[in-house]
C-alpha cells in the first residue's frame, strides 16, 4: 500500500498542481486599455509560466477585450480619411 500511495504523490498529484495553477491563470482576465503596465506584465508573465504562449502575446485586435474600442477608432479613421 505504501508503494502505491508514494506512486500517486510521485506522479499524480504534482499534475494536478499543475492544472489547478494553469485554470488558475487562464481565469484572469485579458488585459484592457486601462490596465495598469504592472498587471499587463503579470498577465503575460503568468501566462507565459503556465504554457499560453499564445494568450499570453495576442495581438489579434477580435480576441481582445477593446474590440468595439478598436472598430469605432477604425471608422472615425475611415471617416476622416474621406473613405467612409
């Protein structure tokens, strides 16, 4: 019984650490326009340790929370550029 007891704290448990601290993560949201650069780096330095690369640097302006931001930004562009 022992030996199996120190074959799932060997190797079950530190993967269930593992998840719990990447859901952990993936619960925070995204960055906005007025988040502090502190969270920012926090955001992207925890995501990067919990293997989101991707979420972490996102730069596609649909993913991101200032969407809506981004698209009235881009018509007022258009609209002053005489191409609207």
């Amino acid at each position: 019984m022992n030996n199996f007891l120190d074959y799932l704290w060997a190797h079950h448990v530190p993967l269930i650490l593992a998840w719990v601290f990447s859901a952990a993560i993936n619960s925070l949201p995204a960055p906005t326009m007025s988040s502090s650069p502190a969270y920012i780096f926090f955001f992207k330095f925890l995501n990067t340790l919990a293997a989101n690369p991707f979420r972490a640097h996102s730069t596609t302006i649909e993913a991101s929370p200032n969407f809506e931001a981004a698209v009235r930004d881009r018509i007022a562009t258009l609209k002053n550029a005489g191409q609207l």
